[in-house]
C-alpha cells in the first residue's frame, strides 16, 4: 500500500512539493534490490521488504541491503522516524532456507576453518539487524501476515511493534534445527518480561496470535486490517516527527543504554548527555511554544 496517498489529503501545497523532492532524491540515494524506501510524509521514511514473490524471506542481500539502508538513515537530517512493513501477503517468512542450506555445505573440510566462516556470516547478519537498534531514529515495525523466524529478531530490534488481527508470530529455529542466533534470544525476554511462555515460545516454535503478542508485550497496538495498520502507523511516525530530533533521538540512546547498564551509571551517562543537549535551541523553542500555543518547527539535526 502506497502511505503517501493516505496523508496527501492533509498536506498543503508546499509541503507535497517537498515530499515529492524528497521522495526523488530518496530513489537514487536508497536505491536496493529487496527493499522499497520511500517518504510518506515529511521526516517520515517507510522502508518496505520487497521480495513478496519469497513471502519477504530474508537472503544475504537482504542482510547487506539493511545495514546499508539503516547506516544512513542514522544520520540523514531528513528522517526523524521510519517505518519498517512487509509488501505482499505477509511480513517475512524469516531466513531464506535455500541460502540457509547453501551456508551449511561450505566447501571446507576442516571443521575449525568451516566454523569461522561461518561465524563470519552469523556476525555479519547480527551487524545487520544491530543497525536497527543503533539507528538513532524510532523504528516503528508494521506487521501483518506471517512474522516468522528472523522477523522475530528483526522486530525485537525496533522501537515500537504494530500488527494486524491477521498477523501470526512464530520463533520457528528449532524446527529447522538450530537456536536463533541474531537476536531473538537477547531481546525478546527483556521486551516482554514473562520468562516462562518466551522459553515455551522458543522451545516449541508454536505459532502465537496477535492477543498472545499484545499480553506479552511485543506489540502494543493491534489494528483491524493492514490498511489501518499502515494508518495508525504513520500517524504515530508523524507524531514523534513533529518533536524535538534532540529529544527524542537523545532519549533512545538514552534507553538502549539504561537497558544494558546498572541505574547509577545510566544516570551518570544521561546526566553528561544532558550536560550538552540541553544547551539546544529545542528546549527554548519547546518552552515558547508551549505559552503559545503554538507547533514548534525543530531544526534538523
């Protein structure tokens, strides 16, 4: 589904000129073969799996394609939030089997020197999805359809989870014979908090439903369908993009960081942070418009 259609209504003229600009830049500058980049609304970019003919399954270029794509949005001043979906029946079938299979058969008979490539490759897909994580910008996942396998892991990587009551969930490794190993196992259990189904979850690689992901925590919206899907999703991108990039930017390093480090030195690390950001032109531009009553424009970073 095209998002861009679904805000024009609510654009002045100036505005839509810009998006389109934009949209013509960001063709050229986010050019990739297994996702679709485009900028539905202003700050807004939607980064959209586009292999629907292998229901979206990840292969190396996909892993290759979303580093690259992720590196730059960190740093892009035009984007302030990204929205990430699957196009075609589902969000992703997870790992692409057939390059699964392909990885396994290295021609290498020493089993040390056939473990290190393969470690090379393990390294280079968690490098991967780790670029979500790092991606200054919220990354709100948009699901509908199956989410399966390395879609687990992806998702667990981003800021804010969306499904549809179509949507369908399953850690599925242990049915092709392996323990996830991009991420699943490390941030799934600190998402949700309920250790016992998450272990149940993994070891059965069962399928679990919208309610099931909503009760434990890993999404927290569920939609009717993938069109209000998509809807609730760039209004909630467009939303954190109209706040201050040094608020809000600031604030999920701020968490990633309390998530992996003890409350002392995650105040201490905030305290410093703070020492310089607040120093910013947002924080007065925040404060006039609050007596106001007016929307405040935010500089790009």
């Amino acid at each position: 589904m095209n998002l861009s259609k679904s805000v024009r209504p609510l654009l002045n003229r100036q505005n839509v000129n810009y998006i389109r600009q934009l949209s013509s830049s960001v063709e050229s500058d986010y050019s990739f073969k297994t996702l679709k980049v485009s900028v539905p609304s202003e700050f807004v970019y939607h980064v959209e799996f586009n292999r629907p003919e292998r229901r979206n399954a990840m292969n190396p270029s996909f892993f290759s394609e979303i580093k690259n794509c992720f590196e730059k949005l960190r740093f892009d001043p035009d984007c302030r939030t990204v929205l990430i979906s699957g196009k075609g029946k589902g969000f992703t079938a997870g790992l692409d089997l057939t390059e699964l299979s392909q990885m396994v058969s290295i021609d290498q008979e020493d089993v040390g020197r056939k473990g290190f490539q393969l470690l090379k490759i393990i390294e280079e897909y968690q490098t991967s999805l780790n670029s979500i994580e790092k991606c200054h910008k919220p990354v709100i996942a948009m699901v509908h359809g199956h989410c399966i396998g390395g879609g687990i892991d992806l998702i667990a990587a981003c800021d804010i989870r969306y499904c549809s009551k179509d949507a369908w969930f399953s850690v599925k490794e242990v049915d092709v014979g392996l323990a996830a190993d991009i991420g699943t196992l490390q941030r799934f259990p600190k998402i949700t908090g309920n250790d016992s189904l998450v272990r149940e979850l993994i070891y059965t690689a069962r399928k679990f439903t919208p309610d099931e992901a909503l009760k434990l925590g890993l999404v927290s919206l569920i939609a009717d369908d993938e069109a209000s899907l998509l809807s609730k999703g760039l209004e909630t991108a467009k939303l954190i993009a109209s706040k201050s990039p040094i608020a809000v930017q600031g604030s999920k390093i701020n968490i990633n960081f309390s998530r992996e480090n003890k409350i002392e030195d995650s105040l201490k690390f905030v305290a410093a942070w703070n020492s310089g950001m607040l120093q910013s032109e947002d924080l007065i531009k925040s404060a006039m418009a609050s007596f106001s009553k007016e929307q405040p424009t935010f500089s790009k970073l």
